[in-house]
C-alpha cells in the first residue's frame, strides 16, 4: 500500500461570497469535486433562459483521477490541458487509460471565445485556404488536450504547470455587437479553483491545498490566460516534442475572394439599370 500521510493536518476554512471554502492538507481534490457538483446542481436548477449549460475549462501538469475524469466526461461542456507527456511504454498506457476515460465526451466549442471562433484545425500542418464560399467551421475541443514541450531523455523542458479549474455558464444569442442577426455563443466564468493538487489521484495523499474564488477581476484573468492555453494546445499525444498548435488562422484566396466581389457588385449594378 502506497504510504500517505493522515488526516490529522486536514484543515478548511470557510470563505466570504459564494464559494463555500478551502481545503488544506489530505484529499484536497474531494473539495474541488465537491464544488463541482455543487456548481453544476445549483445551475441546472435555475433553468435560466438562453443558456446552454454549465462549461469547464482547466490546465493542470497531468489528469488520471478516476473522479475527475468522470466529471470532465460528463460536463455539458469542458475541456482541460494537461502539459504534454514524455513517450515510453509506460507513459503510452498511461495516456491510453486516460483518453479512454474521457471517450465520448462533449468537449467545448471554441466559437464561446472571439479570440479562437477564427481559428481552423491545420491540414497536415498547413493553414487551410479559405475562399468566398468556404462554410463556417465549428471547432469543438475535445476534453482533454495538451501543451508545450515533450521531455525527450535527460532534457529538461518548460512544461504546464499550473493547477486551476474554471467553472462557468455557455449562453447563447441571436444578434451580434452590431445588431445583426446572427447565433452567438459566450462564456461568463462564475467560480475559479486554484491549488498546488494535481489532478491525480496520488495528489490526495499529499498535503496541499485547494481553493474556491469568485472575484469577478481574477475570474476574468484567468480566462484570458486559459484562453491562451488553449490556442496553443494540440492534441492529447502529439506527434510534434515542440509547442505546435494544431489551431491556426486560416489563409485567404484573396484572387477568388476578389471575383466574388466583383461578381456581385456587377449583379447590383445590373439591378439597378
């Protein structure tokens, strides 16, 4: 039996506002699936009009928690970097199990953020071409991606090395900023996570500590920079050791682009004869 050390240094404390506490010490991950059913049964409860439901976005070093990984699974919407993982057999079992535990699941559409509904998966490492009549592309995350750099023998490499959990609310509207008709989505971040836990099940026999913020300004920067993490990230296992988004802004065929102008101002001008 792996040794751990014991509850006797487990301490909560109870916070002001809406998030009911923090955790120091043992099974510090118990409190952030705690608050995650907590946030999930409290929103699906209000039945608020134009939302589509509770959104999970994170970025923890690594994920194998069996109960972290069934709650990523089962969000309506989520998707959690992890720092990508060095080669070998074991790691490849490893990554194996994980990916199968979130098989099936939802993942996030990037088109809740302005700055990744531009982005396009690359083809074969290329930027697509997109021309006049290209149809608009939903990119959907999957759960569970990866950042940065893989170790490669005794190298040392930067690696993703936070661990928080954004939990928010995706709605939905049929206008855009100008007033046009259009289908937009968002995101409105309500209850941010931080700690020193990994998401593994090992970190809960560890002494660390977790808590539960909702301070509207950190909520915002942490969005931004997990915003970030996510048009940088790849793939859950990678081919590419370097950082390599797999998320790149498209090309235009501006020539084809250029006709199709012209095309249709010389329709109007035939119109208006």
């Amino acid at each position: 039996m792996s040794p751990s050390f014991s509850n006797q240094f487990d301490v909560h404390a109870l916070l002001k506002g809406e998030v009911p506490q923090a955790r120091f010490g043992t099974n510090v991950l118990g409190g952030l699936i705690d608050g995650i059913d907590r946030f999930r049964d409290e929103l699906e409860q209000q039945r608020r009009s134009r939302s589509l439901g509770p959104a999970m976005l994170g970025a923890f070093l690594w994920v194998d928690d069996a109960e972290l990984l069934r709650r990523i699974a089962e969000f309506p919407s989520a998707c959690v970097v992890v720092s990508k993982q060095p080669r070998g057999r074991r790691h490849g079992e490893r990554l194996r199990r994980v990916a199968d535990a979130v098989k099936g699941a939802a993942g996030f559409p990037a088109s809740a953020f302005s700055e990744l509904e531009e982005l396009r998966l690359h083809q074969d490492g290329k930027a697509p071409v997109l021309g006049p009549h290209a149809p608009r592309e939903y990119v959907r995350l999957p759960a569970l991606r990866a950042l940065g750099y893989r170790k490669v023998g005794d190298q040392l490499v930067p690696i993703l090395h936070t661990k928080m959990l954004l939990l928010g609310e995706l709605w939905w509207h049929d206008e855009d900023g100008l007033g046009g008709v259009a289908d937009v989505i968002g995101f409105t971040p309500h209850r941010l996570w931080v700690g020193s836990a990994n998401g593994t099940e090992s970190s809960r026999r560890s002494l660390e500590f977790g808590l539960w913020l909702d301070d509207p300004g950190l909520m915002r920067a942490a969005q931004q920079f997990l915003v970030k993490v996510l048009a940088h990230s790849e793939e859950l296992d990678p081919a590419s050791d370097d950082l390599n988004p797999d998320l790149v802004e498209p090309e235009y065929d501006d020539e084809a682009m250029w006709e199709a102008m012209t095309a249709l101002l010389d329709g109007d001008d035939e119109g208006n004869e």
